[in-house]
C-alpha cells in the first residue's frame, strides 16, 4: 500500500520487535535473576495467594477453561439474505 493514501500500511514502530533487543533485554535482566527468584521464595513462604498463583501458571501453564454455549431465554438472529447473480 502506498504511503499517505489513508489506507493503513506500515507505522513505525509497529509489529513484532527484533529477536535482539529481545535478547538484549534478557541478558539485561539476567543478573537479577537470583533476587526476582527469592522474592519469590519470600512470597510463597509469606503465603501470598498472588504470587502462588502466578507461580504455578507459569510452572504449570493456565489450568483448562471450559465455555458454556447453553442460551437460555430468547434469542433473536437477524439474517442477512445474500443475492447472487450469474453473470455468464
């Protein structure tokens, strides 16, 4: 898409960054790792429920959620009729 005409396209700054500033971040980050992990350590033995649970999701992964698609009362659908034509 051509730049300006109003039709999207690409922004600066936007999308996925790359893979080495992600990098850079973790090594950044890495010296803390001993700290964030007995922070941690503190909180379970504090008993806090929130880091408990954020503990084990990471650990563990989100437990399994289920959505019921039961519709109880009326429902009201609007159908949209679509007309073709041949054009042959």
């Amino acid at each position: 898409m051509a730049e300006g005409n109003g039709h999207g396209g690409k922004r600066e700054g936007a999308g996925r960054k790359p893979r080495a500033d992600e990098e850079s971040l973790i090594e950044k980050l890495k010296p803390m790792d001993e700290k964030a992990l007995a922070m941690i350590d503190e909180g379970l033995q504090n008993k806090d429920a929130a880091i408990l649970k954020i503990f084990m999701s990471y650990r563990y992964g989100q437990p399994r959620q289920t959505i019921d698609t039961n519709i109880m009362g009326d429902l009201s659908i609007n159908w949209l009729e679509v007309k073709t034509y041949d054009t042959k």
